[in-house]
C-alpha cells in the first residue's frame, strides 16, 4: 500500500469477504422470518396483517442506527460493518415480503421496481462522486450512497430469491444452483477478462443476496415446500454463530485506494 492510499471503510473484497456476505445474507433472510412469520405470525393460518409492516419498522430502525455509528466512526471496525450489513439483510427481507405479499404487486412488480431503484442510486452515486468503487466509502456522503445501494440491493436480492424459487420450479435449492451459477461466471470474468471490475463487483454483491435468501428458506421452510423444515431461530442462531467465528478468525482489512486516483472494486 503507498504512502498516500486512504483507507475505506468496508473490508477489502477478498474471498473471506465473500464467505461472510453469503452467510449474512442467509442470516437476514432466517432472522427476518423469524420475526414476522414465527413471532408475529405472519402466515396464512395465522394471519397478522401487519407482521411485514411492523417486522420492516423493528429492521429498518436497526439498519439506520447501525449506519448512523458506521458513519460516525473513524475506521473500519469489522463487527460494526457486518453488524449493518446483516441489519441491511434482515431489513431487505421483511421490505421485500412486505412488497410482494402486503401490498400485493408480486415478486415480478417488486423485483422490477427495486432494480430500478438500485440502478438510480448507482447512477446518482457515480453522477456525484465519478465512481461506485467500494474502495473509496470512507467519506460520510459516499458511505450514504454506499448504505442506501446496500439496501436497495438486499431488498432486490429476496424479491429475486423468492421469483425464482416459487415460480420456476426450481425449487430452493435449484433456485441457489443458478445464483451459484452466476457467481462463478462472475468469477471467471474477473480473472479471465478485462471486465470493470466495479461491475463485476456490484453485481456479485446484488447474486449474493439470492443465494442466501433461497439457502435460507430452503432451511426453514416446510418439507410440503421443499425446506428442511428447521425452526427459524434455531436456524438464525446457528447461522450467526457460524458468520461470528469466521468474522473474528478469517484475517479482514480495511479496503484502500490512492488518495489520487480511483481504484477498482
């Protein structure tokens, strides 16, 4: 690193970095269920109409509180980071559930509306800063970019899980096969073409998401469904304790860039 690289605030994208996002993902997606199906009963045999609305208000409150620390703090803090990130997942699910089941537009409406979405907050955010490069979130605007995008992405992600899931006959795990598709595709490009590797990047962080939404529900759902049928916060509890281990043992830095010249994702 020379002397003159900023440090960012997110770790740097390695394939530790990787591991952990796919299992926060997983995490959001068990961890949301767990609050508005099994606790607030938000199932079609125990109906609680508004178990998505208050599920995303209880999430959202999470995700803003941890984004107002990330942004106040002063250096990247790995528990902090995945911290949000999995507030961003779980938020992701319930906004997601609450789009497509309550108000009733449906995983193709939902999953149109919300690309759209992140392809305006990528569009604003390199109108503004010239990049999307991960590499340089280390100012207060750009980390909102950052965590507004995140969001975006995590939301689109679930709508995406659950289309294929449902509707295709995949089923969940077929479903995880084709985003595990995807992301190897995505890695042969970045090591065998000349592909932007900021596309490259966001990309792979938006397939991420899906896999983890349907390995989720593939965990937590009923067998007549496909699912394994485990109790959702067992399932929650042993996927967090899993991403924890691996947070503190997998060696994690913080992401940098010249204070010059923009890097790649």
């Amino acid at each position: 690193m020379s002397k003159d690289a900023v440090l960012s605030k997110v770790p740097a994208v390695t394939l530790g970095f990787w591991i952990i996002k796919i299992l926060a993902t997983t995490l959001g997606e068990t961890g949301g269920d767990t609050v508005t199906m099994t606790w607030l009963g938000e199932t079609t045999s125990q109906a609680n109409p508004n178990g998505y609305l208050i599920g995303t208000g209880i999430f959202l409150a999470l995700l803003v509180l941890f984004v107002v620390l990330q942004i106040a703090a002063k250096k990247f803090h790995r528990l902090l980071y995945w911290a949000t990130i999995v507030a961003s997942t779980t938020a992701g699910t319930t906004m997601a559930d609450f789009a497509d089941r309550s108000l009733g537009i449906g995983y193709t409406g939902g999953s149109s509306v919300l690309f759209a979405c992140v392809l305006v907050s990528l569009a604003v955010w390199h109108w503004s800063e010239g990049t999307v490069s991960v590499t340089t979130v280390n100012r207060p605007r750009v980390e909102m970019f950052y965590w507004i995008t995140i969001t975006f992405s995590q939301t689109l992600g679930t709508a995406l899980g659950d289309w294929m899931a449902d509707t295709s006959g995949l089923g969940y795990l077929g479903a995880a096969g084709v985003f595990m598709g995807g992301l190897v595709v995505l890695a042969i490009a970045y090591y065998a073409t000349g592909l932007s590797r900021v596309a490259l990047f966001w990309s792979a962080f938006i397939l991420t998401r899906p896999l983890g939404a349907t390995v989720g529900d593939f965990f937590d759902k009923p067998h007549s469904d496909g699912g394994l049928a485990m109790s959702r916060p067992v399932a929650t509890a042993l996927i967090a304790g899993v991403m924890i281990v691996l947070i503190l043992l997998v060696p994690q830095r913080p992401g940098s860039h010249p204070g010059t010249e923009t890097s790649a994702a």
